[in-house]
C-alpha cells in the first residue's frame, strides 16, 4: 500500500502539486521547512512528507532561502505541470518574504500566512506591498492570509487520524514526530484552547508542516503556465 512506504521515497513524477511550508525563526526559535507531496491513493487524495529539516538556531536568512528555493526547483518543470507553492509564515518576515517573491523566475509567487488565535482561517487574503518600487524598480506585492494556529495543528491532527497523512522518518523527520508528540493541549480559564511546547522546547516543525497542509488542501491549485522552448533551466546556485 501507498501509505506503507516513506513519503521521502515517494518518486517526483508521482506527484500531483507539492507545497512547502515555512517557518522562520530568528534568534530563539528554529527556522524550518516542510515538503509535502500529494498523490492519489485508493481514489482520494493522500499527503506525504518528502522533505523536512530544521535549520540549527540562527541561521542566517540566505541559507534557509538557498535550501527552500533548491526543494522548490525539485518538483519545478519548465512546462509547469506540478506547480509547487511556497507557503511561509509572515510574521515579523516582510523582509524575507518580499526576497523570497523577488526570485527570478519563482513561479507562483510564495504567500505569507499570519497565525491567529481564531477559530477558523480567514475566507480571503488581503493584498500586501512587501516592498515599494525605487527608482524604475517596480513594487512587490504578495498575499497575505490570516490562519488560525490551533486549525493548524487539529488539520494536523485530522489527516494523521484519518490516515490521508503519513510522516517521514528521514532527515528530520523524527524531530517533528517528537514535536508533535510533546505538544499539549492546554484550556485556559475563560475556556479557550491552544497548543504548546513543553518549556524550552520549539514547534517550528509541526508549524512548518501545518502551513504545507493548509496551504495544499486550502489555497486553489496553482494556475500552469505553457511551456516555453529553449528556455534555459533556472539554477538554485543562481539565486544566491
């Protein structure tokens, strides 16, 4: 059965859309990245994580922008055939995202997600200026949506119960089955719900993998472009 083999094994031209979610960190969080594919299993749609990796504390901006753009171009065709988002979470990140959006030829554009504490992701996105052109450079723009974190880790929660999610063991994948092993549920006294680490420990993983299953179940199907001959194949290396 599909679910039976690691989705880090999962071979690319099995793969309907890919999404990556990020979650950066700065000084005392983690910065971390999560593929997930999707393929058809038993006549639905069944999610695995091909990719993860958490980036040691404070690691700087260009390196987890390099990594992000190299797992981008893994499931990027020329024909744009397996359109693969990036989906990162905006939060004290405009600077890092309008670099992201500014790439050459990053096709379509990341969208930046705002975790809330409310019950339900936003309907719609809001436009956002993430950096205003100078001189004859143009402005960039991106697509900002308000996502519930609790929604976040309970999608999570639904696909692995459902068995529509598998994890991986590989890379780092073991740090985030740990993540969201330790994760609690806490209800406060006015009776709100929300989820947490224990003290010292980080969730930037389950994050990561919760804005790449929102963003694959949530955001419409990236639009293909047509292919155009002799085009050269972009080079990660480039975008640095």
């Amino acid at each position: 059965r599909m679910t039976t083999i690691d989705p880090s094994l999962w071979k690319t031209p099995s793969i309907s859309r890919a999404t990556i979610g990020v979650d950066l960190g700065f000084h005392q969080d983690h910065s971390a990245l999560v593929v997930l594919g999707e393929r058809q299993a038993a006549g639905r749609p069944h999610y695995g994580v091909m990719h993860a990796r958490q980036f040691p504390l404070q690691t700087p901006w260009p390196v987890v922008k390099l990594a992000v753009l190299e797992q981008w171009q893994r499931f990027h065709t020329w024909g744009f055939n397996r359109p693969c988002q990036i989906v990162l979470d905006a939060a004290h990140a405009l600077p890092q995202w309008a670099d992201l959006a500014s790439s050459t030829g990053l096709h379509p554009p990341p969208v930046g997600a705002v975790l809330t504490s409310a019950l339900r992701h936003a309907v719609k996105p809001e436009p956002i200026v993430l950096a205003p052109g100078k001189g004859n450079a143009r402005s960039v723009y991106g697509w900002q949506w308000s996502v519930s974190r609790n929604g976040l880790i309970e999608g999570i929660q639904a696909d692995l119960s459902g068995k529509t999610l598998t994890l991986t063991e590989m890379g780092d994948g073991g740090v985030l089955i740990a993540e969201m092993r330790a994760l609690t549920r806490v209800v406060t006294a006015a009776r709100n719900v929300r989820y947490e680490p224990p003290a010292g420990a980080h969730d930037d993983m389950t994050i990561a993998l919760g804005l790449a299953l929102w963003g694959i179940r949530c955001l419409p199907k990236p639009q293909q472009r047509r292919e155009v001959k002799n085009r050269p194949v972009p080079s990660a290396a480039a975008w640095t």
